[in-house]
C-alpha cells in the first residue's frame, strides 16, 4: 500500500481508501490508514460512521484539485440529525474506548479461530484484523479448492443454532451466483467475551457437523 501511495505521489494520481467496512474502531485502529501509518489522498467512511443512521462522509487532503467546497447537493442532503448521531457515535467510541477493546477482543477470536484451524481440514486460513475477521472454508489444504458450498451450509447451520454470520458479497458472472467461501465474523464492537464465546462454540458446532456430514478429517481438542 505503502508503495502505490508513492506512485500516486510519483506520477499524480490519487490514491482512495475505501473504509466504508474498516474504519471507527473495526480493525482495532480508527482505520486502516491509521493501522498502517499511511496518508491516503481521500478515505470514504459509512458504517462504522452513523450507528445506523444515514450518513457517509468523503475526507480528502487539503488542497485536493477538483472537489468543491462541501455543498448541499440532494433534497435531503445535509441533514442535521446523522450528523449529531455520527458525532455522539464517534464520542462513545472514544469515551467507551472501543477501537483499543476491537483489538484486544479481535484477538481473542483470532486465538480461537487459529486453535481451530488447527483442528479442521476445512479451515484453510485466518483473516483478521481487529474485530473485522474471516474464516476461509477450503476443500483441501494443500490445494486451497474453495469450499464454497460448504461455507454456505456452516453459515446455514449456525442461523439455525442461533449464531448470525454471513459470507461475502457473491460473485455474479452471467446469470450464475457464486458464493464465497470465507466467513465473516465481524461483530459488534461492544459484544461481551461471553456473547463471542456463544457464537464461537456455535460456529465450531456447525463446523463439525457439516465436516462429519462430508468427510473431513476434525478434531474436538
Ligand atoms: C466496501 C464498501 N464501500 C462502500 C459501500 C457503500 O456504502 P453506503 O451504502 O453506506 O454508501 C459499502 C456498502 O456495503 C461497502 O461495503
């Protein structure tokens, strides 16, 4: 990252961080930016922002050519209430402390998630960065064959024992939707150890389940 912000440097182009996922606290820093020391040109920011109210905000280096200075542009554009639940949303984060609660909880899944990893073919790999995690489903360790289908069943299974995860955005080529194969686990910033233990045991429940149902090789300790 570090190297094509130099090149947008180098040869005049912008560099855009999309945060709209990562940043106010997620990865365990108030952004990637932030994690990492570097000075995108513009970050968008949404989510992690409003504490769901509607509310997005581009930031921009000063002096950027080319963007006006902030005007009203929709009917309902600059409207006064997001902006005092984002401000109030980004005050509890700082007052609760919870970009440095995101890290330390993020890994405390990450210890879990690898211990488990060492216990389940299907579990290819570990992604993670605060409390923004991901579990990636593979048919084979060696190969890396994304285990696609059987994400889609953990994730089904878990729903139904009472834990809500998602996979990521599908692919859709042609009128096929592919699913992905990692699992995202990226909960609220203010869960509870025992809440995240509760989905965690959860999530290995299902994952034994579906290895047992196709063969792959666990174990429970
Ligand atoms: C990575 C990323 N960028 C941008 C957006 C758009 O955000 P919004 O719908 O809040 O404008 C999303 C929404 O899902 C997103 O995940």
């Amino acid at each position: 990252m570090k190297g094509v912000l130099e090149l947008g440097e180098k040869y005049g182009f912008y560099i855009v961080f999309d945060e709209a996922q990562t940043a106010n606290g997620r990865v365990g820093a108030w952004s990637v930016a932030h994690l990492h020391g570097l000075k995108p040109d513009m970050m968008t920011l949404t989510k992690g922002l409003r504490g769901g109210f509607p509310i997005g905000a581009t930031l921009a280096k000063a002096g950027i050519k080319g963007l006006s200075y902030p005007e009203e542009h929709t009917t309902f554009g600059g409207n006064p209430v997001p902006y005092v639940a984002a401000l109030v949303n980004l005050y509890a984060i700082e007052k609760l402390n919870l970009v440095e609660r995101a890290r330390v909880m993020g890994d405390y899944v990450l210890k879990r998630l690898n211990d488990m990893k060492s216990r389940f073919d299907l579990i290819g790999d570990v992604r993670e960065c605060g409390l923004y995690l991901g579990l990636d489903l593979v048919k084979n360790k060696e190969t890396k064959e994304l285990a696609t289908d059987k994400a889609e069943e953990v994730v089904k299974l878990a729903f139904e024992k009472g834990a809500l995860y998602a996979l990521d955005m599908p692919d859709i080529i042609g009128d096929e939707v592919s699913m992905r194969n990692v699992i995202m686990i990226r909960p609220p910033l203010v869960i509870k150890k025992e809440e995240l233990d509760e989905a965690l045991n959860i999530l290995e429940e299902a994952l034994i389940e579906v290895s047992e149902e196709y063969g792959y090789k666990y174990s429970k300790t």
